[in-house]
C-alpha cells in the first residue's frame, strides 16, 4: 500500500514540477512510470500524455453503465433486494470498471490485481444469486444469504490472485469459475424456457469477448503486423473484450433475476417482455 501511494506522489506532484516530464518520447519515462502489470496491445500514451492505455481505459465505462443499471434493478425490485448477492454482484461489476480503468491508465501491477479480483468476485456473486433457488410452494422466498464461506472463499481467491504466480491462477479461477455457472443458469433455463435465448445471447457474448481478449494477448505481434501491411488501425480488442463480456454481464444479470424469481410466477410482472414468452410457456 505505502509503494501505491508513494508512486501516485511521484506522479500527481513531482512530475507536475516539469511540463516536461508528462511529455513521451523515447528518452522521456513515463507518466506513471514503467509498466509492472500486463502490457497489452494497444501502444502506450499514444492517444493522451496522462493514460497508458486510452481506449482500454474509457472502455470500461461499459462496466460501470453496467453496474447502475443492475444495482438500480436490485435495490428496486423487493425480491431481489433481499438477496444480498444480486446487490454485490453489481458492485463487483462496478469495482471491475473502476479497477481495470485504472490499471489500463498506469499499467501497474497492484491495479491489475485489484482488476483481476473485482471480475472474479462479481462472478462469484452472480453463482451466488441462485444459490438456493426460491421454492415456488413455500410461503416465504429462500433468500440465499451470503454466508461467511462465501467472503473465506474471496480472501483465499484474493490472495491466490495476488500471491500465486507460478501459473496463471487468476484465469484458470476464472474460467473455472464461469464454467460451473454457466452450468447453473443452464440448468435453470431447463425448467424456464422464456429465459433460454437470453442465456444463449450470454454465452455468444462471453465467447466473443473471450475471442478478442485471446487474440489481444497471444497475437499482438501478428495483428500489428497485419494492420501495418494492409494500412490498418489497430482494432483495439482488448478494448472490445470489455464492451462484450459487459454485455454479457448485464445478460447474465438478467438471466439471474429471471431464474430466482421465475419459479414463482413473478417476474413478468417486473419484465414486460417475458410476459408473452411465459404466457406460451405455461
């Protein structure tokens, strides 16, 4: 903590004393100094003096639109509001937008981390939410508190993804992660059909995000030399890894709320759109 804050006085005071100092070129160090985290594809300070990163920073806007607009359906509609996981799955989203803005913009490694453990932990929080699912014939709504294992089990994943460099722990856990809810909602969607096409538009988004943020980090060498034979700009993909697996969160979150309240015959009450869908499928 204290190396955090004393690079952000290095950057926020001294480098103020001299115009100069924010200006790059190739004897000039950078604005917040070298890159310790994952350097990606995008090439550094080239839009703006003040950000590593531009495009891969402003991106994540997608996350925090996201995030209100869960947190605003959580909080408004009473059955979700009382299931806590829904609430911190859209805070967990909204850290991520905040957290890889600012890892983009410096390209820190303590960023990165912090990046890394907000996205683990809204997914986390989304397999939460339907966990237990409500029983349609008891006269109270099981509302699948968040236990304690549940915040052990974030500090442990916490400090694998901070301590733990001998692979790549925090992709593995987050796959790993996705599978097995994915593999929920799927299940879910069985006994639900008004809600499958919105968990096949999830997983086309997933897959889609995942597809540019592959390319972005394995073929950075062989897209940029693509893009300069055929005079293109560079497609930004780690950027557009964002705008997709936020899309896709936001449907997830859906599919979530639709499957927890479903089975009691209530959530075409809150989504009009579902009405006609579940008329059909009754």
């Amino acid at each position: 903590m204290m190396g955090v804050l004393q690079r952000l006085w290095n950057v926020l005071v001294v480098s103020s004393a001299s115009e100069d100092d924010s200006k790059l070129d190739a004897d000039t160090p950078r604005l917040w100094g070298p890159a310790t985290g994952i350097n990606w594809c995008e090439p550094d300070y080239a839009v703006v003096d003040w950000c590593a990163e531009f495009w891969n920073t402003i991106s994540n806007l997608c996350y925090i639109v996201v995030a209100v607009r869960c947190l605003h359906r959580a909080q408004q509609q009473p059955l979700l509001s009382h299931n806590h996981n829904f609430k911190y799955a859209a805070i967990g989203i909204g850290m991520t937008g905040l957290m890889s803005a600012f890892f983009h913009c410096t390209l820190w490694w303590e960023a990165q981390k912090a990046d890394e453990i907000s996205e683990n932990a809204a997914i986390v929080f989304l397999y939460k939410t339907l966990s237990p699912r409500p029983d349609p014939s008891a006269h109270s709504v099981s509302m699948a508190p968040t236990t304690h294992f549940t915040f052990l089990y974030l500090l442990g994943m916490g400090l694998g993804i901070t301590l733990v460099s001998a692979f790549l722990f925090c992709e593995l856990h987050l796959i790993a992660i996705l599978i097995v809810t994915f593999r929920r909602i799927l299940h879910a969607a069985q006994s639900l059909p008004p809600i499958r096409r919105y968990v096949r538009r999830t997983g086309l988004l997933t897959v889609l995000g995942f597809g540019c943020w592959l390319v972005d980090r394995i073929g950075c060498s062989s897209l940029l030399h693509f893009c300069t034979v055929w005079g293109l700009p560079n497609p930004q993909l780690h950027a557009w890894w964002h705008f997709w697996t936020a899309l896709a969160l936001n449907e997830a979150f859906f599919v979530c709320e639709c499957a927890y309240m479903l089975p009691l015959g209530t959530a075409p009450m809150y989504f009009p759109i579902l009405a006609r869908e579940w008329g059909k499928s009754d």
